[in-house]
C-alpha cells in the first residue's frame, strides 16, 4: 500500500498479506472436507529519514484470521482479529546500483481476542499479548528515485519474543512462553497469532520473507 509523501524526506509503504488454505481428505470412495483457513493482514508504515543513511519511524496495522471446518453436520469456526504498532529504525549498509542492503530494527507489541463457535454458540477465547523486539536485514530493489520494493529476510531475524495468553475467567491466571534467537519475528503476523489455536505453540514460528511497496520523493 503507497500514499505520496509530504517533503523529501518522508517515505510511506508496507504490506498487504492474504492467505488461503482448504481441500479434501480421499480415503477410497469417501473424501471428507479439510478445515478452510483465511487469513488477512493490513500493516502501512511511515518513516522520515534523519540523513542520507538512517530512517526512524512506525508501523500499525490489523490482522484478521479464521478456520472454518463441518463435521458430522455441525459448523466449527475459530476466528481472531488483531491489531499491531511498532517503532522502527533503519541503516543503509551497501548499495550497488538499483540494489541496496539495509538492516532494520523493530520494537513492537500486538494484541489479539480469539472466538470459538460451535453451531449456534460463540464463546470469546483468552486474549493475547505480544511484545517483540529484533532486527533484520532487509533488501531493496529501486525502480525510480520515488519507487522501491523491499523484502525483510525475516528468517534472518534476531530477535525476542514475549507471549501472554490470560485466563479470560480468572485475571489472576496466565500463560507466558518467551522465545529469543534466530528466526523469532518481533513484528508478528498470523503465522504466530494463529499458532495459538494449536497445543504444539511455537514462537519461533514466522514468515520467512515479507515483500513490501516504499514511495517516497
């Protein structure tokens, strides 16, 4: 997502994410429906260059998610909607032509409810909590002086997680489950949030790449 910035030292972007996944289990003649998942994420960012090399700024979106399964004539659903801000600062390292190497630094934090419904009943699940800090390099393809596209090596992240899933029925109860190394992604999108749902979480979880739109003047 672009927007024209307002002087020239003023650049805007980010990502626009969108995940599908579904289909059939075959066994002999019978084939049964896999769960369907959606997912969506929306993350603008805004940053302003301070010099030639070095960009501070932040980065806030939404994230939406659902899994959708029927089972013996009855529906299932999982959903969790999400929102994410983030303060960022970047490096220029190299540039070889229309190529550049940055490497970015993020400190962030994310907040999500899930909800479970059964046929007719909807129950809110425990909210969550996220709060993550790293960096990562990143790498840019520049089409004009105004137009770039950049993809963060989020495999390369080094970083630290911190989860906190609350008892929504007891204030006094909570889960937390840190995780610091390679590979940890302290911007998290639904590849995380989601992981909730399952009992083999891992924090370490992430997308390996993030491809994003930078305009600028």
């Amino acid at each position: 997502m672009t927007a024209l910035s307002i002087n020239a030292q003023v650049f805007v972007g980010g990502n626009l994410g969108v995940n599908y996944g579904g289909g059939k289990a075959t066994f002999g003649s019978q084939s049964e429906d896999l769960p369907s998942t959606f997912s969506f994420s929306l993350v603008p960012k805004v940053g302003f260059y301070v010099n030639d090399d070095i960009a501070i700024g932040v980065q806030a979106g939404i994230m939406s998610s659902s899994t959708t399964q029927t089972f013996n004539g009855t529906d299932y659903a999982e959903s969790l909607f999400g929102w994410t801000i983030s303060g960022f600062g970047r490096l220029n390292m190299i540039e070889a032509g229309n190529l550049s190497l940055l490497i970015e630094g993020t400190l962030g934090i994310t907040g999500a409810t899930p909800k479970f419904k059964s046929g007719g009943q909807t129950n809110d699940g425990d909210p969550i909590t996220i709060f993550g800090i790293g960096i990562a390099p990143i790498l840019s393809y520049s089409f004009t002086s105004a137009l770039s596209v950049e993809m963060s090596c989020d495999f390369l992240r080094l970083g630290f997680n911190s989860l906190t899933v609350k008892d929504a029925d007891d204030s006094n109860y909570k889960t937390t489950v840190n995780a610091f190394g390679l590979g940890v992604n302290s911007f998290p999108t639904f590849d995380i949030l989601e992981s909730v749902f399952i009992d083999d979480f891992n924090p370490l979880r992430t997308s390996p790449i993030t491809v994003g739109v930078i305009f600028k003047f």
